[in-house]
C-alpha cells in the first residue's frame, strides 16, 4: 500500500506543469516522407498490444524509420516477452521518484532524443509516461484527445471510439500523417 497516493499525485502534477512551463520546443512537421525517427510512449501492462507495436515498427523499418518505444511496467521485474527487444525499453516501478518521476537513464535519454514524431499510447494516462510525452523534445506529438484536460501536450489529437485498439490507433495515426503535407519546413515555437 502506497502512502498519501492521491497528494503525491498532485504535488507531480504541480512539478511537472512548473518544468513544462518553462520549456521551449519548435513544433515542426511538413510530411510522412520526412520522418526519420517515431517516439512511442506506451503502457506495457497491455501485453496484447505489443503485437501490433511490433507490426508498427516493421512497417516502418520498411520505410527507413527508425522506431524507439519507452514502455512503463508497474512490477518490479520485466517478463521475459519485454526483454532484449532492441527498439522497446521499459521503466519499472523501482524506476520512480517518490513523485512517480522517472529516473532511470532510458527516460532521461528517450525525453532528449529529437524524434521527430512523438506518438503516445498511453491510454490510461500513466503519470510516468505522461512525464515522459510532456518533456519529450519532439518535434511534433501525438496522442488521443482528451475532453477532460483543458491543455494538451499534443500537436494532433485522435479521437476514436472506445475500447481504443492499438493496431487501428497507430493506423490512424499514420493516415494522417500522410494527409498532412505543409510542403514548407515552417517551424513553430510553442511554449
């Protein structure tokens, strides 16, 4: 049993909205063809859909996009199926400050990496992988909409129905992604 859950949650809330504040990143994204690197921020509680992030990243793998994904695990040790998978690295329980910050090298290196599309699969909105969108330097994220959080860290919100599939989220995902087409490296500051 975890002491004072919900004040702790709060008091992240309240540090993570003062670090975000604080931030300056250029939202920045003209088209599919121009993708190199996808984040992916996911909840690895829901073992079935690492199925469809596999499919994810070979499809991308085919179009020369390189494919990193942060997942969190609630336990304190991985199962076997999350271990040495080169393009999936998870943090663990163990990994949390006592403000369910993460603090592990994986989040520290994956928050700094300029991918150039983030996409979140953080369905249930796990503090830690929130963290984890929130601060992310990338250049453009995306994520599901939300109608009961007033601002949001993304750039393009997906509103699909629920129970929300992981396989039919990043397709749709990936589709618009190819309708948006700017033809012009505009660069917008977003604070």
């Amino acid at each position: 049993m975890e002491l004072f859950v919900g004040t702790r949650h709060k008091i992240a809330n309240l540090i993570l909205s003062k670090k975000t504040a604080r931030i300056k990143r250029r939202v920045h994204y003209s088209n599919m063809k121009s993708i190199r690197k996808i984040g992916i921020v996911w909840d690895a509680s829901k073992s079935e859909d690492f199925t469809s992030l596999s499919k994810f990243h070979q499809r991308m793998h085919e179009r020369n996009i390189d494919v990193k994904i942060i997942g969190y695990w609630a336990g304190d040790e991985l199962p076997d199926r999350l271990t040495a998978i080169r393009f999936l690295s998870c943090i663990r329980k163990k990994e949390l400050s006592f403000f369910y910050k993460p603090v592990s090298e994986e989040s520290d290196a994956f928050i700094n990496t300029n991918f150039d599309v983030l996409i979140d699969v953080n369905f249930d909105k796990k503090f830690p992988l929130y963290y984890i969108s929130s601060l992310s330097t990338a250049s453009f994220k995306v994520g599901l909409f939300d109608s009961e959080n007033n601002t949001s860290i993304f750039d393009l919100m997906m509103e699909l129905k629920k129970p929300v599939h992981v396989g039919n989220y990043l397709d749709q995902v990936v589709h618009y992604l190819e309708m948006i087409n700017s033809g012009t490296t505009k660069k917008v500051d977003k604070s």
